[in-house]
C-alpha cells in the first residue's frame, strides 16, 4: 500500500440517483383503428448508485476528487406498451472494508467486505405506470398516466477500514514496520524517528504449508490518540476490522512493559469498548539487546493476562514462535 498522498481512506460525495421515465397516455391509432384503446407503456427505471467490492482497489483514491456521482434518468413510456429504457446504473467498485455513511444522520448504512459484492447506495427513482394500467369497464380510455418518481439526491461518506487478520499497535519506533519488512514483502518506510509510517501498510506473511496470512501496520499511537493528539484517531478505525491485535513494546523502553502496555490499550478502549473482545497477544521488540538474565527480569514486567514472545526481527529471534502463537489465535 503506497505511503503519502496516495493512501485515501475518507471521502464524501453527493449521490444522485436517476429520475424515473413518467408513464405513456397514448391511445391506440392507425389506419385500421380510429379509436382503440390505451397502450401507453410503462417508463422506465431510473439507473440507480451502486457500491461493488474490488480486490482491485485497495484505497478510495478514485473517488478523491469525484465529488458528485449522477446516475441516468429512466425513459419515458412510449406507444403500443413499449417501456421506457432503464436509466444506467452508476457503479462505483471499492476495496473490501469500506463502509458507507450518511453525511448528515452519520448512520451506517452498509459495509462492503466481499469481492464482487454489490449494494445500491442511493436508489433510482421508480418509473410511471401507463395509462393501460388504468383501464376498467367505466373507464375504457384513461387519458392518464403516473409520473416518474424523482430520484434521489443525498451526501454519503465512505471510509475504508482495513481488513486484515494481524494489526499491529505499538507507539512510533516500536519496531511495527520492522517486523511487517521482515515477515511479508512488503516495503514500509523505516526510519529512527517518530510517524514514520503515515499510512497502514499492508503485507502477507508466508506460513507453515504453503498457508498465509495479512497483518497490517497501523501508525503509531501515542498517549491521548484518542483525543486528537499525534495522528489521532484518524487510523484507529482500521483496527476495528483486525481479527487479531499484536501489541509491540520496544525492550529500550522508558516505561516498564506493563505501563506502555496499559498506555497503548487504555488508548483504544478509550476509542471503541469492542475492541476489548479482540484476541491479544504481546511482542516485546528489540529483544536481541538483552542476555538471559536480563531478559528474565524483564518476564516480570509482562501483563499475567496476555501471551507474550520476546522477538527481534532484525535477528531473526523467535519470528516462527510468532508466527505459531499468530496462527493459533486467528484460527481459534
């Protein structure tokens, strides 16, 4: 997944559906038949505003700068109950995890997770019966028809939240991206300062038997993300589609491994109470600086109520003990 500009995981946009075609009155004329009877046809659909789910896209970048989407008018009916075409459809393919909003109420209206999966967004308006629809014994020749019903006109947000089975949370330089380059092959920026990693970055770590898996690298959390400092909580949405969250704390750190720990919890607890039912486990990055015994020590720190792996993924340290406790807690 690029880095910078590229990654866009928000927009709005004005969806306007297609009016539906407005019902024929014509009666029946030819040479043959001086008076016949109604054969006004129906008119057509209006096309309608529809979300379809890619493997293709991977961010909401072409739809940045589109800002009004305008789906095509139904036809109107015509003689000898022929009906008006169907308006086009206007179909806007995403990337799997995109949930659609509505600007103004801000209810979730649906959330696109499947490739191919399609879901109208904003309905086309119906079209007009014609005036055959009308006829009875009393009134053999109605001179009316119903109208298209208009379409309709609404502001949608869409935010992608990314889907993947590992996210990784840990402050900025706890090693996350390290550790992404390390086990999938993907190339994240890595760099010994903090909000390296401005954008999720994506990657498929290789398992046991040819089997794999996504984890996804979150940018970092800092205390109080969750009331707008640092990055904010502009990337904790992402966390919420993550089956399994990795938490990292660096060996180096200032704190002990309990309060990062708490720190970085407390933070997305703080944002959503579900994220709490995830499944957690703990890696204690940097780990190659530390002898036996010091490591031990350090066994003392870990929170009694998560699994833990002291790793390093520049040394290669217990990577596949990692990847075997991941594995077991996506599958469990």
């Amino acid at each position: 997944m690029a880095q910078g500009s590229n990654f866009v995981d928000y927009v709005k946009v004005c969806c306007r559906s297609g009016h539906g075609g407005a019902g024929s009155a014509h009666l029946h004329r030819d040479k043959f038949t001086a008076k016949g009877g109604p054969d006004g046809g129906d008119g057509g659909r209006g096309g309608h505003i529809i979300l379809k789910g890619s493997t293709q896209h991977w961010t909401l970048l072409h739809l940045k700068f589109r800002k009004h989407i305008i789906a095509e008018a139904g036809q109107p009916g015509r003689a000898a109950l022929c009906s008006g075409a169907t308006g086009k459809d206007e179909i806007l393919e995403v990337p799997l995890g995109t949930v659609a909003k509505n600007a103004e109420t801000g209810e979730v209206l649906f959330e696109i997770t499947e490739d191919g999966e399609t879901k109208i967004l904003t309905e086309g308006g119906r079209g007009g019966l014609g005036n055959w629809h009308f006829k009875s014994s009393t009134q053999q020749t109605p001179r009316f028809a119903q109208p298209g019903l208009p379409g309709k006109e609404e502001w949608i947000i869409l935010e992608l939240k990314v889907l993947a089975d590992v996210g990784l949370v840990g402050f900025p330089n706890a090693g996350k991206s390290t550790l992404l380059s390390v086990v999938s092959a993907a190339k994240p920026e890595i760099a010994n300062y903090p909000f390296t990693t401005l954008v999720p970055n994506l990657g498929i770590v290789g398992y046991r038997d040819n089997r794999s898996f996504v984890m996804a690298d979150i940018p970092g959390i800092i205390e109080g993300a969750s009331q707008g400092k640092g990055l904010g909580i502009r990337f904790l949405r992402h966390i919420e589609r993550n089956s399994v969250l990795l938490f990292m704390v660096p060996a180096d750190t200032d704190r002990t491994i309990q309060e990062e720990y708490d720190i970085l919890l407390n933070e997305l607890t703080t944002y959503n109470e579900e994220l709490l039912e995830k499944p957690r486990l703990l890696a204690i990055t940097k780990s190659d600086m530390l002898d036996e015994e010091l490591e031990e020590e350090m066994k003392a720190q870990v929170p009694a109520d998560i699994p833990f792996v002291f790793i390093s993924s520049v040394a290669g340290k217990n990577i596949t003990q990692l990847k075997d406790m991941l594995w077991k807690a996506i599958n469990a």
